[in-house]
C-alpha cells in the first residue's frame, strides 16, 4: 500500500554519540537508556529492579522536518546491539510513541543481554520504518441506519463493515459503533459523526484490534464511542493522501555517558 523511499545515511560525531542524519529531514539520536545486571526478582517477592529483567534498553529519538510521523513499522524494521567484541542480539520493545504534532517518535530498542563489566561504548545499528504523511483528504459515507453486519461501500476503496453497535463494555458513553475493514488503514488521521439532521454528534475513540497473517495485517477493527444513542448516521473520514513508507538507517555509538 505504501510507496518506499529510502534516504543515503551521513553520519556527524557531536560528543560520544555518533547520531544518523537522513537527508537532513530526519534525525537519529539516543535518548535515554537502563541497564540491569540483577533483577533480584526473587529477593523481593516477585519484583525486580526497575520493573525490568536483565538485559539493556536504549530510547532512541527520531525527529523530522519534513512530513510528520503516522506510524512505525515494528514488523520490518531491524535492529543489532554489539558490545565491539560480542553481537548482543537486540530487538524493538513495545513503548513506541508518536508526538501530538506528529514531528517526533520515540522508539525502544531492547536486548536481553547488559553490558560487561569495563565496557565503555556500545553500538546500535539498524533499520526504522516509519510511514510518514502530511496531506488529508476528507470523504464521507451516505447517510444510513446502520445496523451490525452491514457491508459499507460508499466510499470506493475504503470498503467496511459494521461490526457492532451498542452500549460499550465500560465507560459512560450510551452508544459505540465498531468498524471493520478487511486491510490495514493506517490513512485513517480522523473520524466525525453526524446524525439525520446533519449535527455532529461528539465521539472518541475506543479500542483498535489487528490481525495478521505471513506479515501482512488481514483485518483492522476500530471502535468509536459516541455521546448519544443514534443508529442513523453519515460518517466522515479524513484520511492521508500522502502516505509514504521511509526506510531510515541509523548506525550508533553510544557511550555510558549519553550525549554532550
């Protein structure tokens, strides 16, 4: 679905760490890190230093000033932790976040081994995919009493199911509307509701559940939680019409001191 470009890597030595440049559009940088080297988990009844096992976990930054960060893809991006003698392995941990002005991410790299004794550096080395955008479009389903099972193809190319509708499991709101699409939809930036007399009825999101399959996400389901019970609605998307995959290289040296 995405159009992949990838930007040439040029490296600049600023202190003890030696962050990515990417075109000059996006940076690399280490933001923080935690070392264990005993989780003393069975010392204190089950929990362990800094809630965590042994191993090491580095925050890299990523910052751009170009099109703003939508989303990562943890699946296909790669990452390698080496100590300068041993490969420690390394994988992407689970607390990714995007900034509220989609110009910043922040994305953990793990491994299950710390660092030696006497080790003053370590390297980290790999590839982020992120999919960036920057440009919206809005697009709008008929007005329709929706009911569950329902096959919406109002929109072309963004076809969709109703999948329930009702009182949510928790929370105050009296109604709640889940849809299902049958592909990823990360150009979804945002969705509005508005009943038969064309008033918009105030909603947030509730949860989002995928499936995948070989790598590749099968199904999306969204749930939106609306402020009153109304079954006929017409549903307005904006949706990114610029969504691109950008392959972002990074090479690290990073020092116990962090950055100067």
């Amino acid at each position: 679905m995405y159009m992949k470009s990838k930007y040439a890597a040029a490296f600049v030595i600023l202190g003890t760490i030696a962050p990515t440049i990417c075109h000059a559009e996006i940076t690399v940088k280490p933001a923080g890190m935690q070392i264990v080297w005993d989780s003393m988990k069975d010392k204190f009844g089950g929990f362990t230093t800094y809630n965590a096992s042994e191993g090491l976990s580095v925050t890299l930054g990523i910052e751009t000033t170009d099109k703003g960060f939508i989303d990562f893809n943890k699946r296909e991006s790669k990452v390698t932790i080496s100590d300068g003698e041993n490969d420690m392995g390394g994988k992407f941990g689970i607390w990714d976040r995007i900034s509220d002005d989609a110009k910043s991410m922040s994305v953990v790299v793990e491994s299950k081994e710390p660092l030696q004794a006497g080790a003053e550096s370590f390297a980290i080395k790999g590839e982020l995919l992120a999919v960036t955008a920057s440009e919206k479009e809005t697009k709008s389903t008929k007005l329709s009493k929706f009911k569950k099972g329902d096959q919406v193809d109002s929109i072309e190319g963004f076809e969709f199911e109703v999948e329930k509708l009702g009182k949510p499991e928790w929370g105050d709101e009296p109604h709640s509307i889940t849809l299902k699409w049958k592909k990823d939809v990360s150009e979804i930036a945002d969705a509005r509701f508005y009943d038969a007399n064309g008033e918009q009825v105030e909603s947030s999101k509730g949860s989002t559940s995928s499936f995948s399959a070989f790598g590749k996400v099968t199904s999306v389901s969204k749930t939106y939680r609306l402020s009153k019970k109304v079954e006929t609605l017409r549903i307005e998307f904006d949706l990114w019409s610029d969504l691109a995959e950008v392959s972002i290289p990074f090479d690290l040296v990073v020092s116990l001191g962090g950055a100067k």
